[in-house]
C-alpha cells in the first residue's frame, strides 16, 4: 500500500456501516488522497509509511455530519412575528403586520448580496463548527430568476469560502409570490420555463425541490415541477406530508425522489411507496417543535418498512430558527423518540443518501475522508447533551478545517 | 456625580424593569465601583468624567443572564441509559442494568474532587460563554455528609475560578440513597441532623432544596427539611409537582419559598398561594422535554395570578442533559408557549428573585453591573434562535469576563 498522508491513530471509530454505530475500538485511519484508504485496529495497522501521525486517545471518530435540509439563506430574521403568535396574535395579524415567509421574500429581494453572505456565513460557520463536512442549501425565498440565482450563487460561493461540501437545491415551488395571487399555474410556468432552465444552464443546482401541500403547490402543479426537472437531468426531492396527508410521499416516491422530507401526515401506502423507491425520509424535528405540532411522522412504519431516516436542522426564519445540527439530533431523540443511533445515521449515512451522494456517509475504504473527531466517552452522548459542542477536528476530503 | 469607571455607550438597552423590555434605544450605562451608577438615553448622558468609554452601536445590553436551577456538579453521565429508554427498555430493566439516579450518585461519590471539577467546570464555562453571570447549582448526588459538602465545595471553588457568581442550594433530599432502602424517614434524619449543619457550619449553601413527589419524599418529610433549614436561617425552595399534584407549590408557598420549580401539576389553589407568598415559578422545559411529559405548566394561571414566573436549565445527567440557557429559552418558548420577553424576564429579573437577589436582574441605577452585550436585532431573538449565540461581552460587577 502506497503510504499515508494521514493517520488518525488510537481512536474509537463509529463507522455507522449500515446505519448502526459498527464501533471498532483503538482504531486508525489512514488517508490518501483525500480518501480513507485503510481503517481497523491500530493492532492491524498495516506497515506502509506514514506522512503525518496525529494520535487521538480517549477520543471519537465518526463521519462529518451532513445537514441534509437547510434553507440557510434569507435575509433578516422573524424574531418579531415569533413574539406575536407567542402573544396571541393570529395567522391573520401576523400577515396584516407585514409577516409571514413574503415577509422574508421581501428581506431577501431586497438584500445586496454581500448582505446575503455575510448573514448566510454565520449560520454556516455554526453548522461547520458543530461537525457538518455538508450542508445542503435550498432557494426559495426569490421567487423570481434573478433572486433565486442570487441565492444559489451565494450558497455556491459559501461553500468554496468555508471549506464545506455545500450542495444546492433549487426550491423555485416553495410559495406563491404576492405577483402571482390566484395565478398559482402561471407561477409554476414560470418555475419550469424561465427558472429551472436558468438555473441549469449555470449548473446553480444540485437538485430541485417543491413544496406540497394545499397553502402551497397541488400534486399535480408539483408533477410538472418533476417532469420539467428529469428534461434537464435534475433529481428531485418533496417537502411532503407536513401538515396534511397530501398523498406527497406516494408522490416522491413516484419520481424516485431522493427524499421526502417532514412527512408527519404520511400514510402507511406512502409509507410502503418510500421503502420501493429507496427514497428517504427526512424528519424535522425544528419545524414540528416551532409550529407546535402534535401529529408525529410515522417512525415505527418507517422503520418496520426498512425507509433510511435522516435528520436536520430545517433551518429556516419562519418554521425553524434552528441553526445547529447537534440540536436537530437531541430533539429527534426527544421529541421524534429517535434512538441516538438512529440520529447519528440520520446524519451521516441516511443524510448522505438524501442528497445523493454515495462518495461519503460512513467510514470505509474509498469513501471521502470527511472525519469528525469528538471528545466524548461513547457517540450516544451526541443527541444526549443539548446545547453544548463536544468536536475537537472536522476534517473533509482530508484536509482538517 | 464622580467618575464612571466604564461607560457603555451607544448601545439600545433592555432594561427588563418590570419584566418588560422597558427598551432605552440609543442609551448608556455608567459603571461605578461594579454598579449601575446611571442609564439612560445617550442625548441625556451627564457630564461627569469617563475613565473608560466602550462604544456599540449596533448591539443591544441586557441584565446578564441567571441560571436558577442546575445540577451542574455531577460525574459521568447516563447517554446509555437515554439510548436504552429510546430504544424501548423499561425503567426496571434500566435500573437493572445500573441505571437511574442512583448511578450518578455512585459516581459522583467514587469520582476525585479534581474530576468532579473538571467536569463541571466545562457545563459552567458553556454558560458563561452564553451570557450567564450567576448559576444556581445544587448539591444532590452524594446523598452523605462528605458528597454533599464536597459537591457544594465544588461548585464554590468554580464560582470563584470561573469569576461567576455560584450560588449553592443544599439538596440533600433529592433522593433516597440505597443503603437507606425502607428507611426513608431515618434518611430524613441524616439529612437534618448530620449534613444540613455540617453544610451550614462551612457556609456551603445559600438554600436548602428537596423533591416532594411520590418517588422522593413526602410533604411530611420536606416539612421537617424546611423545619431545620429555618432553624439555620436558610432559605428554601421545592422541586414541586412535577409528575403529580403533591401540593408542592402550595407547601413551598407555605413556607415561603424562594421559588416552586418544574410545577407541570400545580392546581389553581396551588397558583393562588405561590402568588400570595411571592413565591417565584420556575419552568424548566429541559426536563419536561427528555422524560416525555404531557402535563404542560399551568402558565395561564400563573400570568392570571401575577406569580412571578422564571426558567431554567435543569442540567442533570438523568432528566435534563441541557447545558445552555439558550436552549432552555427557546424550548420555553416552543414547547411551554411563553412569549420571548417572558422568556428573558425569565433568566434575568425573575430569576434573580428565585434565588432571593434583590442587586441584579435589572438595568437600573444601584444594581450590580451584571451585563451581557449582544449582537442582535432586538432581545426577541434570544427566544427565537436555537442553537447559536450572539453573545458578545459578558461584564459581572462590572468586570469583563
């Protein structure tokens, strides 16, 4: 074997290799190229030459998380409108006093583009300080070809910038805008027509995304979405089923969708059309807790089926102020009753699979060698404690951030 | 009037008088001798001399945040337990594996005083670094004379070290340790009549705890608590009602209690008599979160009866693994429905009350200066955010920490 660039010596491994902990203790891996090359037993540890040996005792060795479901670039924020409903006010008050998600519509439209940025970095250095070697990021909050680029090009920037894997979503069909009241189809011609082909034609997106559901887009106003994403090579993936049994599982699960995400109202048919479709679930925790909901996604059909389960942050202005990976997988646990196995995998492995991405996800020969190192006494403790950061190296591709 | 030692110039300040956010935009805070010598609007400021002038325009000043019920001395922690639960162990099958509280408490009693300070140390610098300039932390895992004056040695040692103000409260009747099996009323006695005077004797408390619920102790047996505490001039406080109507609040109330914390089934005549004793609510979402629970706080009585309402972390190893009052804000907000200005008045004046501290929890002349700075928009965003932290600057009694 050629010689390491890297060994990550003495260290507990969670390599999460079928979605379970699969620990191998006093372990090592070795790094070449930015790709894990060898990973066992420091008692197996092969006799190649080693470049650089960083040796980590009492430690843990996972894979970088993956934030599978972020809409982390808005401008301005919806503390104000949170205080109102807290106090009382209803849907109706919030949207009179200028609220609801145009009210970050308006925000970001309105924003320069460093001011996007520079709003978007903090958010992302939390996400990378926490352990995401990943995040994936959604527009929509655009809503016309100029912003929804805009937003998609600061992401693209953000990711070369800070060092992350960021993956782009293009989420064209995430509200009506204000322009197009009542005009909801000639909105969605506009998504598939100017949008979409904009979009693709500047390789802005990593994937396409809509939002079903009847205060937002129909199934049949979400199939053109789907067909005019497949013309252009685009995966797909559905904010489906989250406050209302909209068939939108069944739906993804109909275009091979990479993911269905929220899918608290999911039904035991769409439920049994993920698992055929190897599409997965992405549970979001944040949201559920923000909006107070009471209806909980399906997990023990989800799991009794076999669909992979992820897990994010949501991280959004208006449903899920929610910045932190770390506590998107202690409310799994608490909230959603996840095992923090389960969470672990949501956010690796299940997570790298929402995205598409076989390249990385757990620890084994071959993949990417995006590694987080983290001073805990056993990888459970990672969805136990809420609130504090236990990381002490992210490495992605090989390179320590 | 003489010099300021410090003035904080230029930054919009909440006062949190009244428990309102009582804003001054565009004020100052003048600090003399580590207290609040003058607030108010910057167009107002005096002429007095300035040795030291910090300008922040753009940020907001709160009272520093209070922290008014932590367990925050303990030794290792119970993420296989939370994993067992999760995954569907019952409580007797975890008690078998040796879990539940009596696990930390063997821990905490076989751990070294230098471990049980390196542990700790890490949850109180987390809150710290959030803002926090006084934490309440409890004794409670040692359950013997030597445990329990070792554990509040500890946190004293921390407070001076960590430049916060700890405030020690005796919970010797937390639990009844195993070798007191059946014998719970001869613990009583070990708790009043060896260690409460052992503590009080070495100035180790400011308070004195104890958890009446049908798993700890009885009415009867927290009034012969209270008796004794009264007799060494300690004040008291009661872990009340949180799994059961116990009529905890109405016997803290009894007592006139600093505060009645977790109270999830406090019944109307239980509010009415916290509010004619001024005893202080305490809300701790944390706890409410990990065990489950679906007995929401009666928090429109307690605003219908003016009971002065405070939240906090809880932190423990067993119900609440939550080191961030940031958290506990939020969570407060997300799952127990206050409003994000009920929330600050939460850690900061009403907190204050709840450990009996008439010098902090407000901006106003004669205080002490305990302040945090924050880049935000307005405080609602304290409440509003999950996971990140706009703190600053940190000042206790003036002194930046």
């Amino acid at each position: 074997m050629p010689a390491f660039d890297l060994l990550l010596a003495d260290v507990d491994v969670a390599t999460m290799v079928d979605g379970r902990y699969s620990v191998i203790a006093d372990a090592g891996v070795g790094i070449i190229d930015g790709q894990i090359a060898w990973v066992g037993a420091m008692s197996d540890l092969p006799a190649n030459d080693v470049a650089s040996r960083i040796s980590l005792p009492g430690q843990w060795l996972t894979p970088a998380l993956i934030d599978c479901h972020t809409h982390l670039v808005f401008a301005g924020n919806r503390s104000a409108e949170f205080e109102q409903r807290l106090g009382g006010a209803s849907y109706e008050d919030i949207a009179r006093a200028g609220g609801g998600i145009m009210s970050t519509v308006n925000a970001t439209r309105e924003a320069r583009r460093d001011t996007l940025i520079e709003q978007t970095r903090r958010r992302l250095v939390i996400l990378r300080s926490e352990g995401c070697g990943t995040v994936e990021i959604k527009s929509g909050y655009g809503l016309n070809v100029d912003v929804e680029c805009r937003m998609l090009d600061v992401a693209r920037t953000l990711g070369v910038e800070s060092g992350l894997s960021v993956i782009n979503t293009f989420l064209g069909a995430h509200a009506v805008p204000t322009e197009f009241r009542n005009r909801s189809d000639d909105y969605v011609d506009l998504v598939c027509n100017e949008m979409m082909p904009a979009i693709a034609a500047q390789n802005l997106a990593d994937a396409v995304d809509a939002y079903c559901e009847p205060i937002a887009f129909s199934p049949d106003q979400v199939r053109r979405v789907f067909d005019c994403a497949a013309t252009l090579n685009l995966p797909v993936k559905l904010h489906a089923d989250q406050l209302s049994d909209s068939g939108g599982a069944a739906l993804a699960a109909e275009f091979n969708a990479l993911s269905a995400d929220h899918v608290e109202y999911t039904n035991q048919p769409g439920v049994e059309a993920l698992a055929a479709a190897g599409t997965v679930a992405v549970l979001l925790p944040g949201a559920f807790l923000t909006l107070g909901e009471t209806q909980l996604p399906p997990l023990g059909a989800l799991r009794a089926n076999g669909v992979p389960v992820a897990v994010a942050t949501d991280c959004n202005p208006g449903t899920s102020p929610v910045c932190s990976i770390r506590t998107a997988m202690a409310l799994a646990s608490s909230v959603f009753r996840l095992t923090p196995e389960e969470c672990l995998a949501g956010v690796t492995c299940n997570a790298a699979r929402a995205l598409g991405l076989a390249d990385r996800g757990t620890i084994e020969v071959g993949k990417r060698a995006d590694l987080a190192i983290w001073e805990i006494g056993h990888p459970q403790e990672l969805s136990y404690w809420l609130g504090s950061n236990e990381l002490t190296a992210l490495y992605v591709a090989g390179q320590r951030l």
